[in-house]
C-alpha cells in the first residue's frame, strides 16, 4: 500500500512540476514582452515567444 502511495505522490509532483515550469515560462515571457515593448521591438517578442513555447511542447 505504501509503496503504491508513493508512486501516485510522485505522479502528482511530476504534473506539479510541469505546471510549475510552464508557469515559469510565462513569468519569464510577460517580463521579456514588457521589456521589449518598452523599445517597440514586437519581432523580438514574436521571437521569444516561439523559442519559450517550443520549451512549453
């Protein structure tokens, strides 16, 4: 029974992680666009977006 415990806590950590890292992403993407749109530079968003959503996949 434990060892079965252990097994689903470790599944649940794992999808935990990912929403963690995708949540991070976004951080990181909402960051870079407000940068960006500082300079008015919208193909350089365009491009990180991709690179962090190619990350995401």
């Amino acid at each position: 029974m434990d060892s079965e415990g252990l097994n689903t806590d470790s599944s649940a950590l794992g999808f935990t992680s990912v929403d963690h890292k995708v949540s991070q992403l976004e951080y990181e993407l909402s960051n870079v666009q407000s940068e960006m749109a500082s300079k008015g530079d919208i193909a350089q968003i365009d491009h990180r977006l991709d690179d962090i959503m190619q990350h995401v996949q």
